[in-house]
C-alpha cells in the first residue's frame, strides 16, 4: 500500500536529537531553536520568527497579538482546519467565514469585501496546498478598511506570492511542522513578525506572559509577568529534530516538486477530457509542492475512485468538511454570503499520495491507479 503521508526524515534528524540530549538543554529556546529561528527568519524573509509548540498555538498566539477581543469580527474561509477558527473563537471574536476562488480553493477578496461590517477587526488568509493568496488585493482590502491580517501559511513554509516569502506578508504569520507538513518535529509550529515592537511583544507571550527572553540577554536584572500569554515554547528535542530538515528544505522541496510535476503532467489529457480539474497555481505563487490535489466531477465519483485506488494499493483522501457547517462552526461563526464553491468542491476534492521521499515509481503507481478508473 502506497502511504498517503510519511513523515519527513533526514539522518541528521537523529544526529541532532542525540546532540539536544547530550546538550543537557532540553526544554525550550536553546541554540536548536534559536537555529531553527534563523533558518525560518531567512526561508521567510521575516524579521522575527519564533517556534512554538503547534501550528494552532501560532494561531492562539497570534490571536493574542492582535489583540482581539470579544465581539470583534474575524474573517476566513470556511474551508479550512478548525484550529484557523478556534484561535479567535478562544478570544471572543465571532468567526464570518467567506466562500473561496474555485481555482484555488483560497479565500475570495471580493467575497472578504462583502463581509466587512464596523466590528470587523482582521481578515485571516489560508494558503491552501502552499499556493499563496491574492495577497495584493486582500492588503488593499485591509489597508481601506483599517484591518489586520493574519496569515495561516502552515501548508505553506518556503512558499512564496511575488517573490514574498509566506508568512511575511501580515501582521502575523504562522506556520506548522505537524508530520503531515513538509517540514516536521512531530508537533510544532512558528510564529513570523515582521514589526520589532510586536516581536518583542510575541516574545513575552510565547514565555508565559513574562520577560524572561530579555533576562536572558541581560536587558533586565529580573524577569517578572508582565502580560497575558501562555507556554508556546516547544522542547529542544523537536527544534533539533526540525533543524536537520530545515538546512536541506531545498532537497526536501525538489524531492516533493518532481512528485507533483508527475502527476500533474500525467493528469494533463484527462482534464481536457473534462474527467477531472487539475490543481491550479497562479502564475504569481511559487508553491512548495505540500499537496497534489484533483477535483472529481461529483461526490458519488470522488468516493468510486476512494474505493478503486484502495484497491490498487493506494491510498488517497479528502479533505476539510466546511466549518461553518460543523456544530462549532454554527454556534461560533456564521457564513456570509453565498456557499457557491466551498462546499461543492469540498465533496470533490482528492488528494494523492506525496511526500519527502515519495519515488518515481510509486508516483506512477498512483497515477496508473487513476488513469484505470477513468479507462
Ligand atoms: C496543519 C494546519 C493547522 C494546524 O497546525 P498544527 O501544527 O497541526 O496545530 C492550521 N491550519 C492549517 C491550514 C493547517 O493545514
């Protein structure tokens, strides 16, 4: 059976965790999670980037940053995970979650616009599959309305938007390295600042509220609690475990590239047959290659096609159920305007097989699995 998912691993990764043991340093913020800061500051091109113990805590951080508070209105799409909505609903806020662009599945500027009322307080993008949004056009949203923005980029790490890396481009970005991202230390995650002051700020809330990042530096002569904030520093066994992957994204990327390169090629005829969509890039995104993706004509087929990959050895599947149609989804949010593609398309999507790792072979196997069901 062809995995969907295997976790990245490089040799260093163990080589680097038996370094954090020896170390005898391994809870939070030693020199494996300062590199692996680093490594992410220049993968993003952000001046602060800070790991933490999920991509969700990122987003309960980042909720805190921006200081959301009970009453405002944040903005999403509904196709997402839950923990983009959670983090504000934690807050207070109400979610309005918005349909998305049928060619990428990411949220619709102009369907952000609609939704803006005077409790309006920031919009939170979603790079679904590491494809960017329209970042320009939701900035020009943001900038006439007065509103923040948080970036979700946790498919989305070395992924870029003319040139920008993700993550960098708002208020806040985040990131994850749960082992079904390209990048993994089990779990994990990263917060990406590109102000000074607000870095410094998310220092004090990524250590319980506390100064103690500026003890440590020796600016202050104590540490005390000075603000609201929680425990997001993970443990040096997983920043170690991450490191090793971080210095070799670029072969990590180009191994995850030429598996989605293949399929893409191999789909090619049948969707201009009409038997499938392809997944689509536009031409300002440089994307990591986290997901391979098509779009089945109905649900009955997408489910077929489940069931006749299974039985080629492969295994294959969807993805977010709408969250404004789960039960928290209701009682938290509501949906603005109408669901013209979320859910729709949601029932129709599949995604295949890929990973670090993935061979060229294995690659083919899944694609002649899917060209037999449509033969
Ligand atoms: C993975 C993911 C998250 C959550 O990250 P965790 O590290 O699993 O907490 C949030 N948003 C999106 C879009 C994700 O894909």
């Amino acid at each position: 059976m062809i995995p969907f998912n295997i976790p990245p691993y490089v040799p260093e990764c163990s080589a680097y965790v038996e370094q954090a043991i020896q170390n005898h340093k391994i809870c939070g913020d030693g020199v494996f999670t300062k590199r692996c800061n680093a490594a992410l500051e220049e993968i993003a091109g952000v001046h602060r980037a800070l790991l933490t113990t999920s991509g969700t805590s990122a987003l309960e951080m980042a909720a805190l940053l921006m200081d959301i508070q009970p009453g405002d209105e944040v903005i999403m799409p509904s196709y997402t995970f839950c923990s983009t909505a959670n983090a504000f609903a934690l807050r207070g806020a109400t979610i309005v979650f918005v349909d998305v662009d049928p060619q990428t599945m990411n949220i619709d500027p102009e369907c952000v616009r609609a939704a803006i009322t005077p409790k309006t307080k920031a919009v939170v993008p979603v790079h679904y599959a590491g494809v960017c949004c329209d970042m320009d056009a939701l900035q020009a949203i943001c900038d006439e309305f007065g509103l923040l923005m948080c970036e979700d980029a946790a498919q989305a790490v070395s992924s870029t938007y003319k040139g920008r890396g993700a993550g960098s481009m708002s208020t806040v970005g985040c990131f994850s390295f749960h082992e079904t991202k390209n990048f993994s230390m089990g779990e994990g995650g990263a917060v990406l600042v590109q102000d000074p002051a607000l870095a410094e700020r998310a220092e004090i809330v990524r250590e319980k509220g506390t100064d103690r990042s500026r003890f440590y530096r020796g600016q202050v002569d104590k540490y005390t609690w000075i603000d609201i904030g929680s425990s997001f520093l993970p443990s040096e066994l997983n920043a170690a475990y991450l490191l090793a992957q971080l210095e070799k994204h670029e072969e990590i990327t180009a191994s995850r590239m030429a598996c989605w390169n293949q399929y893409h090629a191999a789909f090619e005829e049948l969707e201009n047959k009409g038997c499938l969509e392809r997944m689509y890039v536009p031409a300002e995104c440089g994307h990591n290659a986290h997901m391979y993706y098509i779009v089945l004509r109905s649900l009955d087929e997408r489910t077929a096609l489940i069931e006749h990959l299974k039985a080629n050895g492969v295994n294959s599947v969807f993805h977010y159920i709408p969250l404004h149609s789960a039960a928290a989804g209701i009682k938290y949010g509501r949906f603005h305007g109408e669901d013209k593609y979320t859910t729709d398309r949601s029932e129709r999507l599949l995604r295949l097989p890929l990973h670090y790792g993935l061979s060229a072979e294995d690659t083919q196997k899944a694609i002649d699995a899917v060209l037999s069901f449509f033969a």
